[in-house]
C-alpha cells in the first residue's frame, strides 16, 4: 500500500513501507515537511517524471562513527596535505555537482531542479550540510546531507579527483564523532560504503536509535571551517 499525501503535515508510520521502501507519494519539500520527514527516518527520492515519492527502507545501511574504517592508503592520502577540506563554504555547488549524471550510470538524476532548491533552502535554514574538498582552490569532491539532533542523513557525494569524496567523508566523521553523533543513515547499501564501516541495520533499530539521538542538543546553522587531518 502506499499513501497518499495532503496539504496536512503528517506521513504515516515508517514500518508500513512497503517492502522495496516506498512509502507516500505526493505533498511538497517545504523545509517543514522535510524536517518532519527526516525526524521520522523518510526521505524523497524520485525522478523528474514520478511525483514526489517518500522512502523508508527497512533494514537501513548506517555508519557509527565509532565503527568508520579508514583505509590505510586513503590516511596516507590525508596525511599527505594534498586536499583541503571545509564545511558549508560552497553548498550551492556540492548538490548541483551531486546532481550531475556519471558516466555509464544513472545516480544522480533523482536530483532535480526542485529538489535542488528544496536542500539550498534546508541549508539556508541550518539544517542541510556540505562537506567540500578543494585541490589548489578547486572543488573537486564533497558530500551534503541533514542534520537533526545526534543524526546525520547522509543524501549525495561525488567526486572529480579519486577519493576526494573519501576525504570529505572521512572529515566529516572526525567532526561527528568529537560532537558525539550516533549514526549517519546512507539509506542505501553499497559495497563502497559496507568496506568502510557500515552495516545494515533494522528498522525496529533504526528508528529506535532516531528517538533517542534526534531530541539531543544538535548543531544548527553553518559548520564553517577546515580540519585538521583525522589521522
């Protein structure tokens, strides 16, 4: 079954997804529906010729921080200096450099215009964040996601130089794991991500560890700045 939405904020309860995930369809990306959305573990995902599709899959791939696993050739990579990192210095560019297609692959065409300015305005708000990684003062990989408590939802990443991405992602962990942050939803499992840390995990699960993590004291507005090398 799925559920269609109104004007009314509210979505009905995760558990009744269906089993590939698909969970509502219709309503709007106003910021408000979004945080609603989110704080319940749903997120959009459609292409330009579907309406607004609303997903919770069950079981869900998460990264602990705690349990994040760097390769011992991308800390070399760090160590090296090569690429400098910051946070929401160019979030505008991340998610359009998201949204581009791959070569031979299809991610990244669910990124549509409106979906694009539904996450800018998400930002805008303090809540959707960028991680970018810069090579000699050019963007060449960077991720973004939402922010709500102890939970970070991790969206889209892409990369122009090999393991730019990596990089922003292996910054980003340093950042949540000295601000105590429990989990990063990757919605989706990958290989890639599973070789690094991460894990399936059920639903029953999941949205338990969303009701302790999301009401905790979180980090609203811009995470400007670099880091120092996490390893």
């Amino acid at each position: 079954m799925i559920f269609g939405l109104t004007d009314d904020l509210i979505f009905p309860p995760p558990y009744l997804a269906r089993e590939d995930g698909l969970l509502a369809i219709g309503g709007d990306l106003s910021v408000e529906r979004l945080l609603l959305a989110y704080g319940q573990g749903i997120f959009p995902w459609y292409t330009e010729e579907d309406p607004i599709l609303w997903w919770a899959p069950d079981p869900r791939l998460v990264l602990e921080p705690r349990n994040f696993h760097l390769p011992k050739r991308l800390a070399r990579l760090i160590r090296q200096g090569r690429f400098q990192v910051t946070f929401d210095t160019a979030f505008a560019r991340v998610i359009r450099s998201c949204a581009l297609p791959r070569p031979g692959k299809e991610q990244g065409t669910w990124l549509v215009p409106e979906m694009i300015e539904a996450y800018i305005h998400l930002h805008e708000a303090g809540y959707a964040h960028s991680v970018e990684c810069w090579q000699e003062k050019t963007l060449v990989g960077g991720l973004y996601g939402v922010a709500l408590g102890r939970v970070f939802f991790g969206e889209s990443m892409f990369s122009l130089v090999a393991n730019s991405s990596k990089i922003a992602l292996a910054q980003l962990i340093t950042l949540l794991r000295r601000w105590e942050f429990d989990l990063i939803d990757c919605q989706m499992t990958t290989a890639h991500l599973v070789r690094l840390g991460a894990r399936e995990m059920p639903g029953y699960e999941f949205y338990a560890r969303l009701e302790r993590h999301i009401p905790l004291p979180g980090h609203k507005g811009p995470w400007t700045g670099g880091l120092t090398p996490c390893c």
